[in-house]
C-alpha cells in the first residue's frame, strides 16, 4: 500500500524525521520537505529512488551509444555542427 505524497515544513521533517523514513520505507509515502512554503527536496522510498537512477543511467547509455553511432559517419564541418546545434 503506498501513502499519497504529503509536504512537510522542514522544521517538522526535522522533528519526526525516523517517522518519515519509516513511511517512506515501510509505507510508500513521498513527503516533501518545504520550507516557506517552496518544496526543497523529498524523502521517498529508496527503491523509488534506486530506479529513477537507472532509469537515467539508461537514457545516459543510450545517448551515449548514438554519438559512439555517429562516430563513424562522414565528419562534419564546424559551421554544419553549429547549425544543427542551433548555435
């Protein structure tokens, strides 16, 4: 069962922090630390967490592999680059 996402003043996280963790972990909850009203970071569940970082590591591989893919290709000149960087 996971906890709907609540915001906490970071006065209050501070207090309760094991709280927090235990229903991140135990629970689900993602609770945003705030502090004037502005969220400052979140604490959420680790495995949450765990696959936002592969996700991106995944997105980092990709687009890792199509520069390597393009390595191959016909070089191109400074002024062609800069237009396809919108520069």
């Amino acid at each position: 069962m996971t906890e709907p996402a609540v915001e906490l003043p970071i006065s209050d996280a501070r207090e309760n922090l094991a709280d927090v963790v235990s229903r991140a972990h135990y629970a689900g909850r993602i609770t945003y630390v705030t502090g004037r009203g502005q969220r400052l970071a979140a604490i959420v569940p680790a495995d949450l967490a765990e696959a936002i970082e592969r996700a991106e590591d995944a997105i980092d591989v990709e687009a890792a592999r199509a520069v390597l893919a393009r390595l191959d290709e016909v070089p191109i000149s400074l002024t062609d680059l800069r237009k396809e960087l919108g520069l």
